[in-house]
C-alpha cells in the first residue's frame, strides 16, 4: 500500500523545503519515496490558463485534475508519494482571486470544485498545512503581492476547516525544530506496518 502525504499553504510557507527534509529522512530509512512536481500553475500558465490573480474555474479544475494524475502515476514506483500542493490549494488561490478582485464566486461552480477537492483530499493518508508567517521573505521568482499570498493564507485554512479535512498545521516555528524527524518516524512507522 502507498501512502500519500499532501502538503498545502500559500507560496513561500516552508512547503518545499519541509518537504525535501522529510524525503531525506524517509529515504534514509529504506523506503521509496518520490514526490510530484512543485506546482502545475507553470505549465497551466505555458498552456495559456490564467493564473494567480487571474485565475480560473477552467484553470483550477485543469491543476486539480493534473496533480492528481501526476499522484496516481507516481504510486506506480513508490510507497511513499510527498504532494507538493494539495488539491485544495488551486481552489484556495481561485478563491483568494476573486477576493482580491471584488468578484462574487458562482456558488454551482465553487461546489463543483469543491467536490473535486474533497475527491483528491480523500486519497491522502496525511495532510500538512503550513500556517503564512509574514516575517518570512518571499522566495524568487513568487508572487509579491503580500495582500494576495495573505488570501490565499486565508482561503487553505477556511477550506480545511469548511470541508473538514483532517490535517496536520505546521508553523516555521516548527521547522527549527524536529518536525521532519518526527513526520517521517511516523510516516516510516506507517508505511512499515
């Protein structure tokens, strides 16, 4: 059995790097781990959807759907499989963008996301949901618009908690200590048994 651990928060929250470190850890115990792609919005970008601010119910659905094929694909050669960005992220920047642009979301277009997200969220064994910390800098080539990354902040935690998907929240606090550590002792623990 493969187990899917999916990590979710707005741009520059420690996702990636979070993510590297429990990679190494659980690797070091033996076990075949592979993770998905960063983020689809570039190659949603390269095929002409809009993004961030601009984005999409077309374009939401369109990396919703690409992540989660990219997940199936890569239980074929693993028994671990680290998402980088859940599927409730695409649907968390939709939201987010339309927050920031004064528009009233299509409420049949939002549910129909929605159980698209629930749909993917269903198939994790862990979801990790880092919490913004504005102090942090913005990583390269991101968005800097700070009031938008603090939406979409916003909108991942109102998701989580509105569609009530279990979750673990993680802050940068937690990165200075042994949380990757401790995840991937318990994922080992999991994936093991």
């Amino acid at each position: 059995m493969v187990t899917r651990i999916a990590f979710t928060g707005t741009h520059s929250t420690g996702k990636t790097t979070l993510i590297r470190r429990i990679e190494m850890e659980l690797r070091a115990t033996g076990l075949k781990v592979t993770r998905t792609p960063a983020s689809f919005a570039a190659k949603a970008a390269e095929l002409g959807f809009p993004k961030l601010q601009r984005q999409t119910p077309e374009c939401t659905e369109w990396i919703i759907s690409a992540s989660a094929a990219a997940v199936a694909e890569a239980t074929l050669n693993a028994e671990v499989v680290l998402i980088d960005r859940s599927a409730v992220d695409p649907l968390a920047y939709y939201l987010a963008a339309l927050e920031r642009t004064g528009q009233d979301p299509d409420q049949a277009t939002v549910d129909r996301l929605t159980r698209l997200v629930q749909a993917h969220a269903a198939t994790y064994n862990l979801l990790i949901a880092t919490v913004l910390d504005p102090a942090i800098p913005l990583g390269d080539h991101r968005d800097r618009d700070l009031d938008y990354r603090e939406a979409v902040d916003r909108s991942v935690h109102s998701l989580l908690n509105t569609l009530n998907l279990r979750h673990e929240q993680v802050t940068s606090a937690d990165f200075a200590g042994n949380i990757a550590d401790t995840l991937a002792q318990h994922i080992g623990a999991q994936a093991a048994s």
